[in-house]
C-alpha cells in the first residue's frame, strides 16, 4: 500500500523488528512447531528426516529444533541466499522435488501457496507426514492432495487424516492448518511475552509521536528496552561499552 501511496496512516511493522523474529519466530516457532507434529503423532523425530520448507525466521528454528531432536534435516529454498546460510548451518539443501522422494516429516513455512503439491505428492515415501506452519493452509495445496488421494480420505486420529493414494498413502496434519496453533498451544508466554512488550511499547510510541504515514520500523529503543526488559527478568546481566570504547566506535580517524 506505501509502494502505490495508498497509505493512510503511520504503521510500526511490529512483526519486522529484530527482536520478534529473533524470538518469536525462531525460538518459539522453532519449539511450539515441533511441539504440534508431536502431540498429533507422537513421532520419534531421532533418526527421521525432516524437511523445512523455508528457510526464513521461522524455518531456521524448526531446523534447529528438529536436527536437535536427532533428525536428519533437509532444507529447500528459493532464496540463493538463505539456501547457502543453511548449508552452512550444516543442513542438506536440495530442490523440493528431491527431498520429497526422502523425507518422512514435510514442513511447510514459506507464507507462500501451494509449495507441495501433486508432483511432489506422488513421489512421496508411504506414511509421510505433512505439516504446515506457515499462516495459511495454503502452503500443501490441499486440493491436489484430494485429487491424488484416489483411495479417499479418512481420519486416524484426531488431528491425522491419511489420504490413500493407491500405491502408498500421505498423513496430513491438522488439515493443512498452521500446526503449532491447530494441534498445540502455540508459543509459550514466555516468547509471547516479547512480542506483546514490543506490540505495546510500540503502540505507546505511535500514540504518543508525530508520525508521517508510511511503514516505519520498530525504534531501536523500544527494541533494546525490551530485550534489556526479557534479560532482567531471566536474571541475566550484561556488559556496557566504556566512554572509551563508545568514542572508538564513533571516530572515523
Ligand atoms: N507457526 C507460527 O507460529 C509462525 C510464526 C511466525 C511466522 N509464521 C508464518 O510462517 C511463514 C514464514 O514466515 P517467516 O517469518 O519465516 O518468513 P520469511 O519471509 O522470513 O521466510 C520465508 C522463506 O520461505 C522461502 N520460500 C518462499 N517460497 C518458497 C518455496 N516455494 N519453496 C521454498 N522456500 C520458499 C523464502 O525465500 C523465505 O526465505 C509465514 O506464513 C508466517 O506468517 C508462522
């Protein structure tokens, strides 16, 4: 809406700042997402392979979760960028069409549609889990999963349907729903607990300030307030920079 100045108002873009995704999106993602698959399934992660679709905040923290319960973890990207960070994190990175043929558990977190689809669905391991932990239920194109699943549709637990594809059969979790609020509790208060601080802060500031419509970033005040708040609660002090070392930074000689 700012890109064809359709913007009214002044936005804070809360769900940007430095410390929602550091948090939010990669510790409590990172938990609660596995924590879904889990509850539904009751899985022992160690010694499958798990795939991440989505490389991004919240992906990487399904993949450090998931290579940490003991799985073998393959990431797919489209970003050359964010696909090299997670070779370089020591996961496998392969094409979504690849992995599909050797995954067991599928999770989707890119906020982008139809990342699973029919062809990878037909290429797919016997009892293969499918999960989605971005948003919407877009992410599994739940339509051609139906059109696949000739042997029909039917529930094993409460949370799992298996789709029978003739020759192997698919187990969709919480009907392509976002899994950690669909078959867990979401994140835990004590990530929550951030975000709300920075919601709130940040609500204050726009409030309180003269701001221009447009979509402005979370003030690194508020940021630092808050990760300075989350540290004291949990007991933890830090250094601070000396005069010296500030006037270091600063100087350019
Ligand atoms: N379940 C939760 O609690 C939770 C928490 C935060 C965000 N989300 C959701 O997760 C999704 C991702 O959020 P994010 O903050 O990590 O976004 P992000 O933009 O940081 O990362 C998404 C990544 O997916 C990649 N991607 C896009 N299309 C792809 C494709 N076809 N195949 C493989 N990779 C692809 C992008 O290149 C990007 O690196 C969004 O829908 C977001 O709303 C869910």
């Amino acid at each position: 809406m700012e890109a064809e100045g359709r913007l009214a108002v002044p936005v804070i873009a809360v769900n940007e700042a430095r410390a929602e995704r550091a948090f939010n999106d990669r510790f409590g993602a990172g938990q609660s997402v596995l924590d879904g698959i889990l509850r539904a399934t009751n899985l022992l992660l160690a010694g499958q392979t798990v795939v991440v679709l989505g490389y991004g905040w919240t992906g990487r923290g399904v993949a450090l979760r998931a290579h940490g319960l003991g799985a073998s973890v393959i990431v797919c990207e489209v970003d050359p960028l964010r696909a090299l960070e997670a070779r370089m994190e020591g996961f496998a990175v392969m094409p979504a069409l690849d992995a599909a043929e050797r995954g067991d558990v599928f999770i989707t977190v890119t906020g982008v549609r139809d990342v699973l689809r029919g062809e990878h669905f037909v290429r797919m391991k016997n009892g293969a889990v499918l999960a989605n932990a971005g948003h919407f239920d877009v992410e599994i194109s739940l339509p051609e999963l139906r059109a696949a699943a000739t042997g029909g549709v039917r529930e094993i637990l409460p949370l799992v349907q298996r789709y029978d594809l003739g020759d192997r059969a698919l187990n969709l979790l919480a009907g392509g729903r976002v899994v950690n609020l669909a078959a867990a509790e979401g994140h835990p208060a004590a990530v929550m607990d951030v975000s709300f601080a920075l919601q709130a802060l940040a609500a204050e500031a726009l409030a309180r300030g003269s701001w221009t419509p447009g979509v402005h970033p979370v003030p690194d005040a508020i940021e630092r307030e808050v990760a300075g708040l989350k540290l004291a609660a949990l007991g933890v002090e830090i250094d601070a920079l000396t005069p010296e070392q500030v006037t270091y930074l600063s100087s350019w000689s």
